[in-house]
C-alpha cells in the first residue's frame, strides 16, 4: 500500500512542478510568473519529499521535516524579494485586469 501511496506522491509532485514551470513559461509578467514558481517549487517538492519518507526511518523524517520547514520559509521571502527588485526596475503588469496597489497611497 505504501508503495501505491509513494508513486501517487511522486506523480503529484511531478505534476505540480510541471504545470508550475508552465505557468512561469506562459505568464505575461514577473508577479504571475513568481506565484506559479513559489507554488510549484513548495508543493512539488513537498509531495516528492513526502513520498521518499513513506519507507523510511526517524532520520528520513527529521529530514524532510527540516527541508520542508526551510522551504516553507524560505520561498516566499525570495519570491518577495524578486518581487520588489521587479517593482524597483519598473516591471509593469502585463495581466488583463490586473490592479496594481503599489502606487496607492
């Protein structure tokens, strides 16, 4: 059974960083293109990790517990800060409808 749940895992995780590297591909702008790579990046690898500790031992687990906690915090303040620098070089948004607030007071 672990196995089947493993390839599941594995399959998901493979999946999610897929369509997240098309979506940084399609996207027409920085801010689009980081929300697709923040999300595939965490929720892929998180999947894949969760898959390797289905047979493993108390090590494994420590492991990836420790890989998803620094991912967990460390992905969105990259993505913030590509964010900014994007918004500092005058990156426009290119989304129909988009709104952008950083120009309100």
């Amino acid at each position: 059974m672990t196995e089947v749940l493993s390839a599941v895992l594995v399959l998901v995780g493979l999946a999610t960083i897929t369509l997240g590297v098309l979506g940084v591909h399609r996207f027409p702008d920085v801010y689009t293109q980081l929300h697709a790579s923040g999300k595939a990046a965490f929720l892929g690898v998180a999947a894949l990790l969760v898959a390797a500790t289905l047979g493993g031992d108390g090590m494994i687990i420590a492991r990836v517990v420790l890989i998803l906690v620094l991912l967990g915090l460390t992905t969105p303040v990259a993505a913030h800060a590509i964010g900014q620098a994007a918004l500092f070089r005058g990156e426009g948004m290119r989304t129909p409808a988009a709104v952008d607030e950083s120009t309100e007071p």
